[in-house]
C-alpha cells in the first residue's frame, strides 16, 4: 500500500533534529511539495556536527571508501544547520534512490530534477549547480553568511530570517491557491492527498493501482500506462 503523508514525513523527523528553524520550515516543507508531485523523498542528513564532518572527510582519503566531500570540520553548511541532503524514497517505503533519471511517478519527468525545482523555489540552493564539486543530493540555504563567518560564530540576520520566510510562505501560499486538497481513500483507508479542480481529484495514478493490489506499467516509447490486476 502507498505511504501516506505522515509517514513519509516521519520518516525525516531523526534527520531535520538541530537544523536552523527556517531551514527545518523549509525542508518539511519540500518533503510536503515533492508528495504532492508524487514523488517521496527521505531527508538523509542534516546538521553534521564538527567531528562526524572530519570522519566524512576523512573516507576516501585516511579511511576506506570514496571521497564523498572536500569539506573538513566547520567548512560544511552542514556543521551549522543550513543544509540538508535527500534520496528518493520507494514506495516500499524502506529503500532509498539516487537514481536522478528515475521517473517513478511516470509524468515523463525525472523525480530528482522535480525535487530541485520545488527546493529552489523554496529558497534552497542546489549543489548540483556548482561548478567544483557538485554535490546533487545536497541543498542549503545560507543567509547570506559565509563559512568564515558562520565559524567565527556569525547568526543569520533577522532580515535574512524575515525574508527567507517570506520565500517560503509566497511558495506555500501559491500552491494553496491553485490546490484544494482532497483526501482519496481506498476500502476506507486513506492512500493520498490529491488535487480537487473543477469537480475532478487528481492523484498519481501508483498510488491507486497499488491501494488496489495491481501493478502500473510505462511504456515510454507510446507513453502508455498500464495497469494490471493481480486478482
């Protein structure tokens, strides 16, 4: 059966713990946004602290393992609660993706680049658009600050603060008035929050088929969904 809200987003809950409040508002609310596309995402790490960022560099390079960062301790947005780092979350709802061209809500979109375009409206900035080292599960927003200054005990301002909610809430508020929610139940278990428009509820279509036990195809070459009953 397809994961519900709730349950996605408390799947995140141990990761968004210590993050910077406007950093937490808007990360809850990319997990919202992305369900709302279909596509489930599992916020995979969060504040990092000075000593679990030197271990992490340290893989790869002291350690075994890839290199996965070129930031030591306290060179890391993560170190103070401004960035957040994702995977796509399947719908067993217990394994995670980085596969970016996975389309696992079949809109002929890939789910990663959907997650990056309702982050960056958000106010986040994506690591994969740096020209270095890109890093595409990674987001931040960073007030304005730098990491000279965040290490040497720098705060986000309340101007930053204020607009940074104002981002968030202008994003949140444009959605509210394009979407009514309408709650979709199967056999009297609610399966998901779909979009009411003109007398008609839109849901991904996954999440109907597999509340009904049957499977969902695509065939991209016709563009053809396909569902087949198990029963």
């Amino acid at each position: 059966m397809a994961l519900i809200l709730e349950q996605v987003k408390a799947k995140s809950v141990k990761n968004l713990l210590g993050l910077n409040p406007v950093v937490l508002v808007a990360a809850t609310t990319l997990i919202e946004r992305c369900y709302a596309r279909g596509v489930n995402i599992l916020i995979t790490q969060g504040l990092r602290t000075i000593a679990e960022q030197d271990a992490l560099y340290a893989q790869g390079r002291t350690k075994p393992g890839a290199i996965v960062t070129n930031a030591r301790g306290g060179y890391s947005y993560h170190n103070y609660g401004l960035a957040v780092d994702f995977a796509l979350l399947l719908p067993n709802g217990s394994s995670v993706s980085w596969d970016m061209r996975l389309d696992g809500n079949n809109n002929q979109i890939a789910d990663w680049q959907e997650v990056v375009k309702e982050a960056k409206a958000l106010g986040f900035e994506w690591g994969g658009d740096w020209t270095s080292f890109k890093d595409y599960p990674h987001f931040q927003m960073v007030f304005g600050l730098t990491l000279t200054q965040l290490r040497a005990g720098a705060k986000p301002s309340i101007s930053a603060v204020e607009s940074a909610y104002k981002v968030i809430n202008r994003k949140v508020e444009e959605e509210l008035k394009s979407d009514v929610i309408a709650v979709v139940k199967v056999n009297g278990v609610k399966v998901a929050d779909g979009v009411l428009e003109k007398g008609i509820t839109y849901v991904p279509v996954r999440i109907i088929a597999e509340a009904l036990g049957a499977q969902v195809g695509y065939d991209s070459a016709t563009r053809t969904v396909e569902i087949k009953s198990t029963h």
